[in-house]
C-alpha cells in the first residue's frame, strides 16, 4: 500500500470517525447508562473523546448483540465497529507495516519519494468531490448518513488542503509515534486480530486512536477540542423513535446533523450503529 493511499485512508477514516479481554472470557459488561436519546449521543461521543473503543461498543449494542459480535470477530468474521471505516479491509496490512522492524525506515524513505516537500491539495480536493459523491450515490448508507457524512468529508477535505503534510520534520515524527503505537498493539494480521477478541482487539486500537490523534494535532488538527464542542440536542420524540441534532465545528467548518436513535429493552441506541452491527453478525452466520 503507497504512502498515498495510506494517507488518503487516514483522512477519509478521522472523518467518519465522529458518527464515530483478551482470550479469557470476561465478566458481563454493565448496561448503557443513558436515560435519554441526548445522553446516549454524548455517552458515546465521551467514550471517543476518551479514546475508549471498548467502552463505545459496548455502549452503542445491546448486551446480547455485543456478546454476538464477540464471537465473530474471534471467528475472524468480523471487526465491528472498525469495518465501518473505509478501507477496513486494509487495516491489518497497515498495522504489519507500521509494525515491521524496519518501519521508520521504509516509512520516511517512502515519504521522499512520494510526499516530502509537497501540498497534497489538488489530490484533497479529488478524494473530497470522489468521497461525497460516493456516500451521496452509491454505499450502504442511511438517509442520515448520507446527511452527515459529506459534511465531515468536506470539512476533512478543507483541513487537508492547507495541511502541511510535505513536513518532513512532522512527518518523521509522525511516524515514530504511529509505529511505536502499532508495535504496542500487536494487531498485525487477521490472525492477531481474531485471537485479542473484540474487547482486548479494540482497547489495543484506542492506543493507536490516541497516537492517531496525537499526530493529527501537530497537523494543527484537534479532534479532542472539536467534539468537547459538540451541543447535542433532543429534536422529537414519537414512541421508541428518536432524533436527535448534533452541532459542532469540525476542522474549522460548522457541523449541524441529526442522527435517529431507537428504544430497545429500555434503553436508546443509534439507528445506524445498530444496523451495521446487525449486519456484521448477520454476515458471520453465513460466512462459511
């Protein structure tokens, strides 16, 4: 995978990112703690804020799905919530490459060739008009997504135009501080990633989302301080139905979407986190 590639894939994955035990068997995870649909939105805009990908995916299932999607993805069927980002299929391949021993190395030489002293501009702009179009017309996506989505593509897309991404300074370090983060997860093959488990699996990938946003900071890129801001309010309610508006700055660009929620079992869940889970169990069954 070029350099590229894997930097046009970070991109596209921090923007959708917002909507953004180990082998042993562990204990039952508690019950979602939100009593309303506006809390359960910023329950689990907290888990992303504090970099807990477990947290968030225990919260935004019910309990018996959760234990479902476990299972796949010990199976090797799936790695809900982390397929939901695009070019997910490749993540294991990035990670062995973040993870070889000569990764810095290869890495940099990489960027000289490909990136140092460059503006990524006019290829920002492409992948910006391709990924809206994409999520506009074609994919699997909700009406809300297809709301939402082009807006964070946008605002992601405007970043990256003026970013300085042809930094060879920040992008040596960049690459330190991704690589050491893979090493420490351990997460370079399918294999790796059906053996941690969902639970074990995702709180090694919070270290990474941490190391992630770390170098998107000195990008001059602050997810932390962006989602802090986000006012979450109740829109309308009618029975088990919810929908809920979200306002926020992203990257500098205003952000105002709403995303609908459903009562289970007492407690609300985001529409669309719900049917991608389902989705994801749904295919392991009939996996062969």
């Amino acid at each position: 995978m070029g350099i590229r590639t894997l930097a046009a894939g970070f991109v596209l994955a921090v923007a959708i990112a917002p909507m953004l035990g180990a082998c042993r068997r562990e204990a039952p995870a508690p019950e979602p703690q939100a009593a309303t649909p506006a809390e359960t939105v910023r329950l689990l805009t907290g888990h992303l804020i504090d970099d807990d990908l477990d947290a968030f995916a225990r919260d935004a299932v019910p309990p018996a799905l959760h234990a479902r999607l476990d299972a796949a993805w010990r199976a090797g069927h799936t790695r809900w919530p982390l397929d939901q980002l695009p070019f997910a299929e490749h993540l294991p391949r990035a990670m062995a490459a973040l993870s070889a021993p000569d990764a810095e190395r290869t890495l940099l030489q990489g960027f000289d060739r490909q990136l140092a002293n460059q503006s990524l501009a006019q290829a920002a702009e492409f992948l910006t008009v391709f990924a809206v179009q994409y999520i506009t017309q074609q994919g699997d996506f909700s009406v809300s997504e297809r709301e939402h989505y082009p807006m964070l593509v946008q605002a992601i897309g405007n970043w990256a135009r003026g970013a300085p991404i042809g930094d060879r300074v920040r992008a040596k370090a960049a690459i330190d501080t991704m690589t050491a983060a893979a090493r420490d997860a351990a997460l370079d093959s399918d294999a790796a990633f059906a053996k941690a488990g969902m639970q074990d699996g995702l709180r090694r990938m919070s270290q990474v989302l941490v190391a992630g946003k770390t170098v998107l900071a000195s990008y001059g890129l602050d997810l932390y301080a962006d989602l802090r801001g986000m006012d979450v309010q109740l829109q309308s309610q009618t029975g088990d139905i919810a929908r809920v508006r979200m306002r926020y700055t992203l990257a500098g660009t205003p952000i105002d979407a709403i995303v609908q929620l459903e009562r289970r079992d007492g407690h609300w869940y985001v529409s669309d986190f719900l049917r991608h889970a389902e989705d994801a169990v749904a295919g392991a069954g009939s996996a062969p």
